[in-house]
C-alpha cells in the first residue's frame, strides 16, 4: 500500500525531480555518435548553467555533451591533489524515458504501487524486493507506471550537484579541489571513452552511480558485445526440400548450443552470463544481438569462445560458412587496476560509516565509467545511488538515501582534504 506524501523537499530531491523529467534516453542504433542522443544536451547544458550560478569553475560542455567543472578546495586544501565525482546522462532505452512522471509516496507496507496503467496497478512486492520490508514508513520517489524513472543516473546526478550547492553555501566545509563530471552514453557502453582526463585534471575518482545505499564496488565485468549473423537461402516453400535454409532456423539451432544456465536470469555474484539482447529474421536472413559478461578475464574469455564453436558447428553441418561472429570490446575489470588504490576503497567505507550506513563491497554485475577511466589512469571506484529496480516502470529510490548520499559524499570529500 502507499499514500502520497506532503513532506518538505530537501534540495537534492527537487534536484531529482527536475533533472529526471528532462529524456537523456542513449540510442544503441546511433552508438557511431556521441552522444548518441542529441537530447543528452539539454540536460548537459541545464547541469551547466546550474554549476556556473553556484560558482563553479572552468565550466564546459564539450561537443560531445561531456559536462565538466572545477570546485574551488576549502581554505588550507588548496595543494591537495584533486578528486573527481562522477555520473552519467544517459538512461537506457530498454524502457521508455520520455515523459517521466514522477511522484513520492509514503510506503505503508504490501505491494508498492508506482502508478495505475490500463486500469492496472504497476506493483511491486516484497518476493521481488526484499529490501522493501526495510522501508516500511518511508517516502520513496516512483514513476507513474508507464516510464522509467531514471535514477541511474539521475539520482548520481542530484546527489553530486546537492553536494556542490552545499559546499557552495558553507565553503568552510573541507575538501579538496574537486573535478565534476557528467558523461553522455555510459548505457551503451560508450560512457567516459572521450572525456579528457589531462584537462579534467584529477588524480581519482569515485562514480556515484550503484544501487541500494551502501553499495561500495570496485570490480566490475568484462564485457563484450557480440553480433552473431545467419545467412539463409529462401526459396518458395513448395520447392524447398533438400533447398531451403532457413536463417531463422539457424539461429535457434545456434541459441539451443549456449547453455541456459549462462543465461543471466540463473546467474548471480561472481557469475558471468550470455544474454541475448535482442534477434531478427527472416528465412534469408537473422541477425543476433549478445552481450557476455564475466568478472574472471579467463572465463570471459571461453565464453566467447563457446560462442565461436557454436557457430563453427553448424557450418560445419551446413558445409559452408553460413554463421559469422563479430565481437566488439566493451570493458574489463577495473579491479586489475583499483586494487593498487586500496585507501580509495577504506576512505569511502568510513564515509559512509560517518553518515551512519553500513558499507558493503560488492562486485558490480554490469558496468560503470570508471572501468574505462581506470584503464585510463584515473582509478575510479563506484559508490551508491540508493535506488532500486532500475531500467523498469517499476524502478524506486527512497528520499532518506538520497539525502544520506549527500552527506556520505561529504564525509568523502573532507577525508581527502
């Protein structure tokens, strides 16, 4: 059950509920550009002037919608080396992002109800979501039931900014020179590929952009996106036998070699997985879409190789090449770089312990902008958001964790003045 709430807006929820209506969905189809999306600027150039009225410094949007600011330290920080924070645009395009309604409601217990649609309750429960046993009595911010809601990476967003306005207001406050950024298509995998690490001038940084509070993640997949094609022979049906290759034939007999316990709806923690994204066909011809992912580089790896043997043996069968593999690279685990920084990971775990949440290191099974960046030599650990259920109508964060963020970001930056 849930009821409307009339609480107060603290700053980093109205921040929220603004910057989540404007769409910043990415497009996969148009990954050869970035952004991918030119509605990613509207929000970049919102974040811009917002950054610039609260006094921020060197404050840019690239050409290609990268966001970036410098925050003057506290008085005595000004030689300590800077820090970055981090979050991204984008929000997936697995679920509408346009028209984004969202609302808060206080949360009395049962099945959370974002919203009615088609004269449906858009529910949720606690056999989906345990944690919601925990947030009996809260105000939690949901979409109305037609839309994401978009806090990832929304929420990482307003938490930074938040932080920002209130350093703005008490620069007394300690931390260091600070480097904010906000990258376009971090859900296609493009995420922090073009920023300028040399100009942004940092020498690490966190991402805010993990789930439940108190998340804290320093490994990450590997991850690959994999395109596998099937070429048919089409003929009319009446004069098809010992003829007729069926491309869509192809491709299920080439998804049935892939075990289903690799499939992601049977994996968790440390396992990797092959997910079938997406497939077309026709009888001349199918096209499937993968994306693999694991955390060990060598298990990564036979994944992608089962995948050429499954198309080897069905050419095999065929007698001629009639299934082609194309991989593509998206990211590796950051932990090949983020152990080397393990104060990075013990200053975030007594922050968060100073803003009086448990911290707890998790793998992240997806990715983040900072397995890029820390390839790239900026190591780069992920924090919490706070929110729940994310890429779904029935996508939830409570306002008690994106306020706690705010401070537990606080707490961050004054260690490392």
């Amino acid at each position: 059950m849930a009821s409307t709430s009339s609480t107060t807006s603290p700053d980093v929820l109205t921040r929220f509920l603004r910057y989540v209506q404007v769409d910043t969905q990415s497009s996969d189809e148009h990954a050869d550009h970035v952004p991918s999306s030119a509605i990613q600027f509207d929000l970049a150039r919102l974040l811009a002037d917002e950054l610039r009225a609260l006094g921020a410094q060197n404050v840019q949007v690239s050409d290609h919608a990268y966001v970036t600011a410098h925050i003057p330290a506290s008085p005595g920080a000004e030689g300590r080396p800077r820090l970055g924070l981090i979050a991204h645009l984008d929000t997936t395009e697995v679920v509408s992002g346009f028209g984004v309604r969202p609302h808060v409601v206080h949360y009395e217990g049962g099945d959370l109800v974002c919203g009615i649609v088609d004269g449906k309750p858009v529910a949720i429960g606690t056999e989906k979501v345990a944690a919601l046993r925990d947030l009996v009595g809260e105000d939690l911010v949901c979409t109305d039931g037609t839309t994401l809601l978009g806090a990832d990476d929304k929420a990482g967003i307003a938490e930074i900014m938040a932080l920002v306005a209130r350093l703005s207001n008490h620069p007394e406050l300690p931390h260091p020179p600070l480097g904010v950024c906000f990258c376009p298509d971090e859900e296609i995998g493009h995420g922090a590929e073009l920023l300028d690490i040399d100009a942004f001038g940092c020498s690490y940084a966190y991402t805010v952009d993990g789930g439940p509070i108190g998340e804290l993640e320093w490994e990450c997949f590997n991850a690959s996106e994999v395109t596998v094609r099937f070429r048919g022979y089409s003929i009319h049906p009446g004069d098809a036998k010992d003829r007729m290759v069926n491309a869509g034939n192809l491709f299920t007999a080439f998804h049935g070699l892939l075990p289903a316990p690799m499939r992601p709806e049977h994996t968790e923690g440390y396992e990797g997985f092959i997910h079938l994204e997406g497939v077309s066909a026709t009888c001349e011809h199918a096209t499937a879409r993968y994306i693999v992912r694991d955390h060990d580089a060598q298990k990564f790896a036979s994944k992608v190789d089962l995948m050429r043997r499954a198309a080897d043996f069905i050419n095999a069968q065929q007698g001629e090449e009639r299934v082609t593999i194309e991989v593509k690279p998206q990211y590796r685990n950051m932990a090949e770089i983020v152990a080397g920084y393990p104060e990075l990971i013990d200053v975030a775990k007594e922050a968060f312990a100073a803003a009086g949440v448990e911290p707890r290191v998790l793998p992240i099974r997806g990715g983040t902008d900072g397995a890029q960046l820390s390839f790239r030599g900026l190591p780069c650990p992920n924090l919490s958001t706070g929110g729940y259920c994310c890429h779904g109508v029935n996508e939830f964060i409570p306002v008690r964790s994106l306020v706690t963020m705010v401070d537990v970001l606080q707490e961050l930056v004054a260690r490392f003045a």
